[in-house]
C-alpha cells in the first residue's frame, strides 16, 4: 500500500498556479488551498494569500493542469522513436535507432530525454498552429517556430527576402532613371519605345520574381476570404505592371483617351516596380526586427551552461553535454559555475545567486536537502547534487515559455483591429473602384491613364500594413526588452493595461538595489574608532564566503587597513562567526550568535 502510494506521488502532475501561471510540482509547493472541491497550488506563499483573498477572481481563469510528469526514480532510456538519435556534429542526421553518422562516422546520441514536437505559428495570429514550415492562411505571413531554440538558426525567409530585395533594388534604379528622364526629355541617344522596352525587360523580374511571395499571399487570401494587405499590394502592383506590359507591346489597341500630347501610351513599369521593391524592403525590416524579438529569449537560454559535470556510479566524473542529463542524475557543481537543471543538493554547500528567479540581491545558502534551480549562478563552495527537473520541466524552461506565449498573446486593442480589417480592404477595393471611375469620367486627358493611375495609388496608400502589424510587433518588443530587463509580462492586456498606471507599487527593495551588498557607514561605540571596527570584522570574514563577508573586506581594503590573524574562530550558519582578533572577542552576525 505504502509503495502504491508512493508511485503515485512520484508521477504527480505537474499543474499551474492560478495566480501566476507558473509551472508547479505539488510536491514542491510552498502552500496549497481547497475551493471548491479542488485542490490548488501555489509557487509562493504570496500567490497563495491572493488566492485566498479573491478565490472566484483566479478560479475563472485557472488553466487545466500541465500533461508533464516528475519522476524522482532514475529515469529509464526513453521509447526509440523516429528522430530519436543524431549526430552530436550533424544535427540534421537524425535516426530511429542507434548508430554511426553517415557523414562522419560518429557515434549517434540520444537526442533528447523528453519527446517534442515542433510547432509553427503565425507572429501575428497566435491561434494559427501547423506541425510544419508554411504560410499564415490569414495574413499570409511564414510561420516561425512556436519555441525558441538556444542557438539562432538562420531565417530562410530572412534569407530569401533579402535577396529578392537587393536583386530587385538593383533593377529598379535604372528604371527609375529612365522613367524620371522622361520628364526633362528623355535619355539622349534612345528613343521613347527603345526606353520602353528597356524597362519592360528590367521590371518583369521585379514584378514577378521579387514580388512572387506578394501574389502568392493574395491567392491565399482570396482562397481563405480573409482579405489582407497583400490583397491590396497585389492588386496595386499587378494592374500597373499588366497595363505597361499591354502598352509596351500592343500600343494600338488603346484609344485616343489613353494616349498623351504626342500620341505615346505612357506606362507604369517604374510605379510597379518601385512598390514592390518597397514592400520587399519593409518586409526585410519587419523579419529583422522580430528575429531580435527572439534575442530575449536566447538570451534567457543562454542562462543555463552547455554542459554538466557527472558522477557515474563508479564515482568517475565527467562533463556531458546539458540534453544527456536524466532525472536521478548526480552532478557536481564548481565555484562560478551555473547549476545545469532543477534539484536537490545531496552533499556540500555553497551560496546561490537567485537574483534570476527571485529578484533577491543577496545570494541564499544552500545545504543537503535544499532546492536549486537551473540557470542560478553557485558562489565560492561546491556541492553534488540530484537532477530531478530536466529539459522542458525546469523552471527556466517554464519562463522561457511564457516569454514566447505572451509575445504571441493578443491585446484587446489588436481584436478591434482584426473586427476593422474584416471590413477594411472590402472598402478600399471599393473606393479604388470609384476613384478609377470618376477620373475616367470627369477627369482631365488622358483621363483613362489618370484614372488607372489613382486607383492604384488608392490600393497602395491604403494598404493596412500599419493596421495589421503595428499593434503584434509593439508587443513582441514590448515584451522582449521587458524579458531583458528582468521584467515578465504574461500577456498583451498587461501591457496595454500598463498605460494607464499612474503609480508603481514595488514590495522588495532587493529588486531596486544593483545586487552588490557594500558598506556604506559604520557607527563605532565605546572607545573603538570606525577603521578599528573595520579592521576587527574583516579579520574575522577574511575566510568567510559569506556576500556580507565580501562586502566587508572590499571595504577595508578601499581603506587600506591590514588585517589581523584570527584566533578561535567559530562560525554559526546562517548567523554569523566569532574569534578573537588581537586579545579581543569579535563577533560579527545577527543577534542570534
């Protein structure tokens, strides 16, 4: 019975705080709270005092719990699955069972202790998912994976973009050339159609090979009925170009309105050519500015080491790359070095600089039987500890996460602007339509060229690119400098919420300090003077690691003060030490020594 009990408890769910969202292993909890018929749990013990004071606030909005287990048995080898082994040179060699890389003959690894599936969503709309690589049905945007990985991959779309971008610039200066020539007179030595067919062979690789993505993107909107800036770019863009290419090579078949002063049908291929070099231009610098978005991200990642340092069963060690580390695992953590993953220390202790997680400046001592978490940086002492969180289930990993969901949350402001879209580019065509025929109508000669040529300017200006981004690409820096910052926002509503705040409520100055205890006066008693009692403390830290002790003996060496040998010294965890430094009894600590 007691063992059934006990297997039970070690594959408990994982489950969520209702407070805050935070990933919480029930038998870690700091406090737990029934309502309701149902058991929650708390990360801390102030999530938990807001529970209790506003229960039907947070029960309405708790998330059901996580589908992740914790073992605190050695973990097994996991089930071979496709994918499942590769190449620690190769990353693209991936294999079902066990091997040597057909590249160079290396041993495959097992990838990784816990299976994952990669996920592609839309930046701009968080509910589109797919299992792989594509194209956001209601935007037309390239799906990017829903997690960050630690190492930046390059963008194919990045990579594709910018070269159709330069190639298209390229060809487009000439024809801009020519085009603007044309208004003092035209290009000596060659003639108004050699100009023509000059640029009809420079902006057809433009218009349909650079802008390829654009008209591609329309079809898909027209397909899906969700009309999008695309839409409007690949109409602009198309009727100009499909009207030049008409004029340049069957110029007859147009009538007298569309002809100017000296018989010639004008074309549009500078017009076309310079939009869609524009657009490629703005799509460059969007996919830059959400690829340093995901900076913060790795730069949170990049807070957990490569590698761990193990202890085999035959007490050998050795450093073994971060994804081979299972749960029941013995580690062993250096002075400097940050602890790899979640767990328990077993032997040894040591100071840890929490200040990632908890905001605290002042690093936490931490002894057998004590939590550590991954990512925090150990001080002077070293310990071994007992992985028991790996992988996706660290705590780091949970933070990463709500990074990135709430880069792609969305804000209440952003569902108005979708409600307006719907409506918005269905208008514009419409417009464009009765612009093109007023000035084909009223307008003066040739009135069929000034009608063409507004209509598309129509489309082009009122493109809901600003509509469309503005509102995403604000959270997704917004959050992203926040993450750098140290600061967490779990969803877009907070930030625009944000705006309306008027007064910051801050409940620990630790998180206003720069981390670094100093020493900033000394009130001296009795006949004592300030260097003396200087001098008489830091005597006594000199051989504490303690951060207080630190700040001590920087003091007094800023001061230049030499420092006494230290007789009977006891130290008392947590309280402080004591000894005798030159005949006197020292003692430097709380009142509890």
């Amino acid at each position: 019975m007691h063992e059934a009990m006990s297997a039970h408890r070690e594959s408990e769910a994982i489950v969520r705080d209702p407070v805050c969202g935070m990933e919480v292993n029930p038998e870690q909890a700091a406090s737990s709270q029934e309502y309701a018929g149902r058991v929650y749990f708390f990360c801390c013990r102030h999530c938990w005092e807001r529970f209790r004071a506003e229960p039907e606030r947070y029960v309405a909005s708790a998330r059901p719990p996580i589908a992740l287990k914790v073992s605190r048995r050695r973990s097994e080898p996991p089930p071979v699955a496709e994918g499942a082994y590769t190449c620690p040179m190769h990353a693209d060699v991936r294999r079902a069972q066990p091997g040597a890389c057909p590249e160079c003959g290396m041993a495959l690894e097992p990838f990784s202790g816990i299976a994952a599936t990669e996920e592609y969503t839309c930046p701009m709309h968080s509910e589109i998912v797919r299992g792989e690589p594509g194209v956001c049905p209601i935007c037309g945007m390239a799906l990017e994976p829903k997690m960050v990985l630690g190492e930046e991959a390059p963008s194919p779309e990045l990579r594709d973009m910018s070269r159709r971008f330069w190639l298209s610039a390229l060809l487009t200066a000439p024809i801009l050339l020519l085009a603007m020539s044309e208004m003092v007179g035209g290009m000596p030595g060659l003639s108004v159609r050699w100009a023509i067919a000059v640029q009809l062979v420079l902006a057809t690789p433009v218009v349909l090979w650079g802008g390829w993505p654009f008209f591609q993107r329309a079809m898909a909107s027209v397909r899906n009925r969700r009309w999008n800036m695309f839409t409007l770019i690949a109409l602009g863009t198309g009727t100009a170009y499909l009207y030049s290419v008409i004029a340049a090579l069957f110029p007859g078949v147009f009538p007298s309105s569309f002809r100017g002063p000296h018989g010639e049908v004008a074309v549009y291929f500078e017009a076309a050519a310079v939009i869609t070099t524009l657009v490629l231009l703005g799509q460059v610098l969007e996919l830059r500015a959400r690829r340093r978005t995901s900076g913060a991200i790795r730069m949170l990642l990049g807070l957990a080491p490569k590698t761990a340092r193990m202890i085999r069963e035959s007490g050998e060690e050795e450093d073994v790359p971060l994804e081979r580390v299972r749960v029941g695992d013995r580690l062993r953590v250096r002075p400097g070095e940050r602890i790899p993953v979640d767990g328990i220390v077993l032997e040894g202790s040591s100071f840890v600089d929490e200040s990632m997680v908890t905001g605290e400046p002042m690093p936490v001592e931490k002894g057998p039987g004590q939590w550590v978490i991954g990512g925090t940086v150990n001080g002077t002492g070293s310990f071994v500890m007992r992985a028991e969180r790996v992988g996706r289930e660290t705590l780091l990993q949970q933070i990463v996460r709500m990074v990135s969901e709430a880069q792609r949350s969305r804000a209440p402001i952003q569902r108005l602007a979708d409600r307006v879209s719907a409506y918005f580019v269905p208008a514009v065509v419409f417009v464009a339509a009765i612009t093109f025929a007023i000035w084909g109508l009223i307008g003066p000669e040739p009135r069929m060229v000034h009608a063409l040529v507004n209509a598309v300017a129509v489309l082009i200006i009122a493109c809901p690119c600003a509509l469309g981004l503005a509102t995403p690409m604000a959270i997704m820096v917004g959050t992203g400098r926040g993450a750098m910052a140290g600061v967490l926002v779990r969803h877009a509503e907070a930030l625009e919420l944000l705006e309306r705040v008027d007064t910051l409520v801050v409940d620990k100055t630790g998180t206003l300090t720069e981390g670094r205890p100093r020493v900033v006066s000394i009130v001296a008693l009795a006949e004592l003077t300030e260097a003396e009692v200087l001098r008489f403390a830091a005597s006594l830290e000199r051989g504490s690691e303690h951060p207080l002790a630190r700040a001590l003996l920087e003091a007094a060496e800023q001061r230049g003060l030499s420092l006494a040998n230290v007789r009977h010294f006891r130290s008392f965890p947590g309280k402080g030490a004591m000894g005798d430094v030159e005949g006197h009894t020292v003692i430097v600590g709380s009142e509890r020594v």
